[in-house]
C-alpha cells in the first residue's frame, strides 16, 4: 500500500505541470454538474404542471422546455471543454513520462541494458505507458465529475427532504466497500498481468531477432512450448485480473438498485401523505438514480486505476534506475588526441563474484596497431568497453594522451574513435544516409572515396538506386559481409584518429579481407588502432600483439617474436593453419 501511494505521489507531481488545465477541468466539472442537476428540478415542476384532467398549464410547461434545450447545449459545451482539457493533460503527462523513459534509456550505463531483457524495456516503454494512459484518461474523465456529482446530488436532496436523503447516504456506501474489496484483488492480478505482458514481449523479440538461428537448429517446437507456456500465464493472470474488475459493476449496481428502490417506497408513501408533491417525488428519484451512479463509474475507474497504478509502477522503476556516472563539470573535451595509451594496474568484473580482468598493464604509442587475440571469454571485448568507457574499471586508471578518462567527457571520448564491431548495424533509409552517420556534412565525392577504400564501391553501385537505395533495419536483403562492408565505409569516411576493429572483418571473405587490410593500413597510418580478431593471419602487420588469457596478457610482441617463443600464440597460431 504504501508503495502505491509513492506511485500515486509521483504521477500527480507529473499532473502538477499542467496546473492549470487541472483547474479548468475541475471547474468546468462543477458547471457541468449543475446544469446537469438543475435538468430534474424542471421536470419536477414540469410534472407539477399536470393538476389533473383538463387543468394542464401547457404556457408553464412550454417556458420548461426552453430552458431545458438552453440547458442541455450549454452542458453539451461545457462537457466537450472538460474532456479537451482532459485529453490535453493526460496526453501531456504520457507524453512527458515515456519522453523520461527513453531519455533515461540514453543515460542508462550498458550493465542496466545487458542485464535486462530488451522485450521487456520495450514492454515498459510502449505497452505500460498506454495502460497508463487510458487509466489516467479515465479518471479525469470521470472521477472528478462523478465526485462532484455525488456532492451536488446530495445538496439537491437536501433541499427536498432530509429523512430520504439520510437514507440514501446510509446505503450508499456499501457500493465503496464492495469496489474497495475488489480493487486490492484487481491490482495484484493487474501487475502479474504487466510483468508477464513484458515477459512475453522480450521473448517474441529475442525469437524475431534470432529466427534464423531457431530453424537452424530446428528449436521452433521448443520455442513455441516456451511461447505457449509464457501465453498460458498470461491468460491466467488476465482472466483474473478482468475476473475481479468485472465484478465491480454489477455488485455496486445492485446495491444502487436497493437504494433506488427504497427511495421510491418511501417517496410514494410521503406523496400519499402530502409531504412532498408528486414533481418533488420524480426529481428526488432523479436525484437518487444520478448519485448512485458515480459509485458505479468510480469503482470502474477505481479497478482502470489498480492496473494503470501497476503499469506506472513498471514505468516509473525503469525511469528511476540508477544513471551513469555523469560527467564531471570540470571535465577535459579530447580535442585532436594524439593516440597515447596507458592502462595502468586495471582490474574489471561484471559481477563482484566472478572475477575477469586483473592487474592488466599496456603503454600504446601514438600511431601504434594493437592486436588482441585469446580464446573467447577471455576479456578481449571487456577490454574494448573499458577503453570506450562502455563500462568503468574497478581498479586502476586507463589514460588517453594522459588525462584519465573517467576525466573527460564521454562524448569527446568516443567522437575520437571509429568503431567496428562484429555485430553490424544499419538505420531504415538510404545506403547513403547510413554512410554519413558519423559526417553528416560529407560530400559525395567523399562518400564515395570511403566506399571505394573499404571496397563497398562495387556492390554499391549494383544496387537498384545505388547509394540513393532504401534499406530497411539491420539492412534488410544485404548479406552479413555487405552490412559489414557499408558500417567499415562509414568508420572511414569520419578519419578518427583512434580506431576499434572488434571481429571487423568477421563476415567478409578472405581475398576481400587482405584488401580491406590494405586500405585500413594506409587510412590508419599514424592513427592508434585496437584490432580484436580470432583469424590470426588478419593481425600479422600489428606492432603489438597481447594474448590474452583468463583476464590478464600472458604474452606480448610482434607476430615474429611471439612465435620464436613458441608459447600459447605460436600453439593458437599453428592450431588454425594445421586445420
């Protein structure tokens, strides 16, 4: 309970922004309202019009309805305002909320986003903050009018007879007990419903991103069991969820009825005794049907808040995850780095209980080629997310041209490497625009002198529009090595003075390998350059080669004195060519 409360705050501190819309809403709830309520005090003395047979003031009845039709299209503008009003807050308040989540998303450091599913996150942004939104939507839309209408109401009966008005507020609320019973029910079903929904979510993503891998190994029947099993819950989980929320209506509806039914006998008896005149006696059943009425729209919109209040939840606890460390405000801007190296004594794990990298030492010159070979989880890609400070180390520092990078802004940092990795990735747009990422003032002639160096000229051109051709995401009909090929054109076409190759040329054929080798050695000539490859005939020409093993280098040196060592990289070496 008292975290709903803590969501609750946290939603009207976002509704606190549109102040001023509240307001309005509010009061134009309130004329609307009384206009409303003013209608059965008319009919009432409409019905007292009609003496008998032959004694009907039809002039009385007449001036009536007049004032009725005014009534009513005031109301009917009154009303179209409020919900103007309301739509504009609700909207605003999504729209500021899933602006928070997807602006936290940039600032979330990469161990947040590893270690969540990214269905999930999706789930989070997309599917939670609509169920939010139609919650809110609904409570503005009627829970201010219904409250006020319960108010109004009451006043109105008071004004004709107190004993049956005594009488309605009696009964009443049992219809909040029962809703009261039903919501707390409804909001644990409703949250199970949100976290499965995510679960769910994550899954079908995972399995369209990886399709090809699943028919490959003929894991389909596998993965729609996990599918069907997921599916299953949430079925259970919203079966129950609408279950409890569908007994709201009716349960307050027919202790409304009982109400109703009590003021119409004990109405009739006091007409019969002269009390109250007949037109009284319709207004007050009026008046009786209207105040039951909120509590069944309120306990709806009090179940729609349950499951908007579980989604919020989910929101507001990714909005609020903890952020990387921001820059600090004295924080030096890399400007023309030099290229100059120095890991001194850095230790770095994912988890505290494994341990992954220790103790690693490296002085990289200026213009130096850096080659790290090791077998797999040895920490060659770690090494590459510290260097870009993906992630932070541990222990110990990592220098760029001697300033520590934890000292220097993340953006100057990076803005001074071109990375490649092994997983490519391309925007939905044309070849040319996914080209000028990183130089979006390039030229056309230097598009293609980038295309031509890293040998992507060629198929480019084949293309049916060349490098005006549409592409959808992750470039669509492209094979891995062409993908590859245009993400390569683009570290060249930006010139950074450090570059990153993480299993570059992974998907592109040998002969086209040693050219792109070729244009890499010529384009990075006085730049620094980290190469992380497994081929190790890619890495002969590297000045430094560290083997890598366990999270430590266990050797280092150029490709010929690593193998008159006859260590662990002239064992690795020779495995692959005696193959």
């Amino acid at each position: 309970m008292k975290n709903n409360k803590t969501i609750i705050k946290k939603v009207l501190d976002h509704i606190g922004k549109y102040k001023i819309f509240l307001l309005l809403s509010i009061i134009l709830a309130a004329i609307s309202v009384a206009l409303t309520l003013y209608i059965p005090i008319l009919t009432g003395n409409a019905v007292d019009c009609i003496v008998g047979p032959g004694a009907v003031d039809f002039a009385g009845i007449l001036v009536i309805l007049r004032k009725m039709v005014i009534i009513i299209l005031l109301t009917a503008i009154v009303q179209w305002l409020m919900n103007a009003c309301n739509n504009k807050i609700a909207y605003q308040v999504v729209r500021d909320v899933r602006d928070e989540a997807f602006r936290k998303l940039e600032i979330l450091p990469l161990k947040y986003i590893d270690s969540h599913a990214h269905g999930d996150i999706v789930s989070r942004i997309i599917a939670d903050v609509d169920q939010f939104s139609d919650g809110l939507l609904m409570g503005f839309t009627q829970l201010f009018t219904g409250v006020i209408t319960i108010i109004g109401t009451l006043l109105f009966m008071l004004s004709i007879n107190v004993t049956t008005t005594l009488m309605v507020v009696v009964l009443t609320p049992l219809s909040f007990f029962i809703a009261n019973f039903i919501a707390k029910r409804t909001f644990k079903m409703s949250k199970l419903q949100s976290e499965t929904r995510g679960e769910q979510t994550a899954l079908i993503d995972e399995m369209i991103g990886n399709e090809k891998v699943v028919k490959a190994f003929g894991r389909e029947d596998k993965v729609t069991e996990q599918f069907d099993e997921v599916n299953d819950r949430l079925e259970k989980a919203s079966v129950k969820a609408i279950f409890f929320s569908s007994l709201t209506n009716p349960c307050t509806r027919f202790v409304n009825s009982l109400v109703y039914a009590g003021v119409g006998i004990v109405g009739a008896f006091l007409a019969i005794k002269g009390k109250i005149s007949v037109g009284q006696l319709s207004s007050f059943l009026s008046y009786a049907n209207q105040y039951t009425k909120p509590f069944n729209e309120i306990s709806g919109v009090v179940t729609e808040l349950q499951n908007a209040i579980a989604c919020a939840g989910r929101i507001f606890e990714f909005i609020e995850g903890e952020p990387q460390i921001p820059d600090a405000q004295d924080a030096v801007v890399l400007t023309q780095p030099k290229g100059e190296i120095d890991i001194n004594d850095v230790a770095f794990s994912y988890t505290e209980d494994q341990k992954l990298i220790t103790d690693l030492n490296l002085h990289v010159k200026p213009g130096q080629r850096v080659a790290i070979v090791g077998p797999t989880g040895c920490g060659k890609t770690t090494v590459i997310n510290l260097l870009m400070r993906f992630y932070d180390v541990n222990k110990g520092s990592i220098k760029v041209d001697g300033v520590d990078i934890r000292n220097m802004t993340r953006e100057s940092l990076r803005k001074g490497y071109g990375m490649v990795l092994q997983e490519t990735w391309l925007k939905s747009g044309a070849i040319k625009e996914n080209i000028i990422m990183g130089k979006p003032d390039a030229t056309m002639d230097e598009i293609i002198a980038a295309a031509k160096a890293s040998h992507a000229h060629s198929f480019i051109k084949r293309l049916p529009q060349g490098y005006d051709t549409v592409i959808t995401e992750d470039g669509g009909s492209l094979s891995q090595g062409q993908k590859q090929l245009l993400c390569i054109t683009r570290v060249m076409l930006c010139l950074p003075p450090m570059l990153i190759l993480d299993e570059a040329t992974s998907s592109i054929d040998t002969r086209t390998e040693i050219k792109i080798q070729k244009a890499f050695a010529t384009l990075m000539e006085g730049r620094t350059s980290f190469i992380v490859a497994h081929r190790l005939s890619t890495i002969r020409e590297a000045d430094i080669i560290l083997v890598m093993k366990d999270g430590n280098i266990i050797e280092q040196g150029n490709h010929e004195t690593l193998l008159a060592k006859g260590g662990f990289y002239a064992n690795l070496y020779q495995s692959q060519f005696s193959m």
